[in-house]
C-alpha cells in the first residue's frame, strides 16, 4: 500500500444485468455502468455525483466485486481484485469497506453495538476475545460514542446519526486504506449531516484514509472532496479537480446540476439558468447511440448522435467526455435536430 501511484485504478468497469421478460415487453439488458475509468490517490476523496439511476452505486459494489463486472479491472494496490478469488479477494477486501447509504438496513436489528462493531473483527479472526472488545471501545470512542453507554444498545434504541457511526466505527475496525461512502449521509438530517462529515474528514487526518464519496448532492460533495467525478446514465461525463468543477465546468449536464443548487438565503434573487434540460432520463436498457445526454442537451447536433464523445483533457487535471463543451463555443442552433434526435 506504500508503493507510489493511485491507491485504486478502475479502468472501462462494465456492469450489466439480464431483465427477464414476462410477457409484458420488459425484458432486455440494463447497462447499468459502461467504460468507467478512474483514480483514487492515497489519502484522497474523490467525490462521484450524478442523479438517482446514473450508476453510483453499481459502480461502488463493482469495486468491491459484490457483484463482479462484467468487465474491466479494479486495481487495487497493485493488484487486480477481478482476478482474486476465494481467501485471496477476502483479504484485499480487508483494506477496501463501504459505508451504506440507509444506517438503519446496513445494521442487524437483533444484534447489540458492541457484536456489530465486533463482526469484522471475527471474520478476520483478528486478535482473541478480550483484545477485539477492547478494540470495539477504542472504535466507539473514536466515532464519538461512549462505550458505556452505547455498547450494549440495539439499532432501534439508537438516532439515524448514531447509527451511522455505528456503520463507520464497523467499516474502519479493520484499518482498511479506503472507505467507499454510498450516499453515506442523505437520509440524515442537515445537522446531524454536517457532524458525520467532519467526522470523515477528521478520520482522514488520523487514519491517513481514502474516500470514494458517491452522492447527488453537488453541494454536499463540494465540502469534502479533492476531485469530483460526474456521472450520467452509466458514463462518466466529466472529471477534474473540485474546485474547477465548480467554477468553471465543461459539461452541460454539470452545469445544470449546479444551476439546481438550492441558495441557502430565501430572499436572495435566484440566478439565471445557464443550462436548462428537460425530460427524463432515457432508459438504460436502450441508451440513446452517440453521447448518452444528447437527449437531454440544449447543444446537440447530429454528431453527437453518430459519435460518441471520448474523454478528453482540456485543462490541468480537467477531461471532460462533450463534442461540444461550454469552454467553447456552440456549434449552430441545434434545436431542430433535437427535435428528430429524441424521438
């Protein structure tokens, strides 16, 4: 884990699944994530936003191999965890944990704080019984929880931000090098929200951990991240160092996320939409040819139809997958071939 380069490599991570039809017209095959490739560098957060349906959480359980891809490979200090098997893949699992999005579903319902900080503890047969407690209160108290008083409650007699850390003191019982955090903190409140995230980050400091931090919140994302990734229908559309996203993005579908940036002041007047999209996404089981947004995008034209859009670096660090990029200028209106092009 010392050796020099990025903690973790992705590179063109596919992920489909079979629909089975029923006789209703439904079957086909969900490409859930198609050629995503990526870094994460020792001790950094990469943050990975996209709306609901793009393929975050697909591409997190692809990391961890629960389920494989289908292809691709996810290389993680220096080696490529598609190809473990058995007690092999068990063991790199060991330096790579996620964190999930609903604390209350990640927890046993039946089981005290105390057995659930414990259990990866005893899969990995780390230590006899009385140093895995001692390590359990060590967790607790480094989450921010009094073992006297915690440990031998249930997940019903804990708050959504307890449990919570609960499920963080259990993903870093095990020292792992990198924490995968899907949608970590959506289902909890803004303040109890704000409590969890300098709880990340001052774990980053004391653990020298790595975060791949998955979440639709562009804002949320901005405050703990050092890259930002952003993902749309299955692809990566744009990439580059968080604070270059946010000032100046490339892409069009990055734009309009940020434009849907609530404004924490009520009264203040509401900027103009820069970038204004409509309609749903397109289905996954019949993603549209050429680049995925062209459906969506206020700048197609018939080239993003026929061609897609590779990724390309136009700046330090910053790619972005568009023919036509907002750095640049337009090519002619394309609103007539717009039209054609989303029927």
């Amino acid at each position: 884990m010392t050796a020099p380069g990025p903690l973790l490599q992705a590179r063109d991570i596919v992920c489909e699944y079979v629909l089975r039809d029923y006789g209703g017209g439904r079957g086909g095959v969900v490409h859930a994530v198609s050629g995503v490739s990526f870094d994460v560098q020792p001790g950094e957060t990469l943050g990975i936003v996209g709306e609901t349906g793009s393929g975050k959480s697909t591409l997190a359980r692809a990391l961890l191999q629960a389920p494989r891809p289908k292809s691709g490979s996810v290389i993680f200090g220096g080696t490529d965890l598609v190809r473990l098997r058995g007690r092999q893949l068990k063991q790199a699992r060991r330096q790579l944990q996620m964190v999930f999005q609903d604390p209350f579903g990640s927890l046993d319902p039946k089981w005290r704080v105390a057995d659930l900080v414990e259990e990866p503890l005893v899969a990995y047969a780390a230590g006899d019984r009385a140093a895995r407690r001692r390590r359990v209160g060590e967790l607790l108290e480094l989450v921010g929880l009094d073992p006297a008083s915690h440990a031998r409650r249930r997940p019903r007699e804990l708050s959504g931000g307890q449990c919570q850390r609960v499920a963080i003191a259990r993903a870093v019982a095990l020292s792992p090098a990198l924490l995968i955090c899907d949608e970590a903190v959506s289902s909890l409140d803004v303040l109890i929200q704000a409590q969890v995230l300098n709880l990340f980050e001052r774990l980053r400091g004391e653990l020298g951990l790595s975060y791949l931090f998955i979440a639709h919140d562009l804002a949320l994302v901005k405050q703990v991240s050092d890259r930002v990734a952003v993902m749309y229908l299955g692809k990566l559309c744009e990439t580059g160092p968080a604070e270059a996203i946010y000032a100046s993005p490339l892409h069009p579908y990055t734009r309009a996320l940020l434009d849907s940036i609530p404004s924490p002041d009520p009264a203040a007047p509401r900027p103009p939409v820069a970038t204004e999209i409509h309609g749903e996404p397109p289905s996954p089981v019949s993603p549209p040819s050429g680049c995925r947004f062209r459906t969506r995008c206020p700048r197609a034209a018939e080239r993003c139809a026929a061609e897609e859009p590779p990724m390309r670096t136009l700046a330090d660090g910053h790619s972005v997958a568009c023919h036509f990029p907002l750095s640049r200028p337009a090519a002619r209106s394309a609103a007539p071939e717009r039209e054609e092009l989303t029927r």
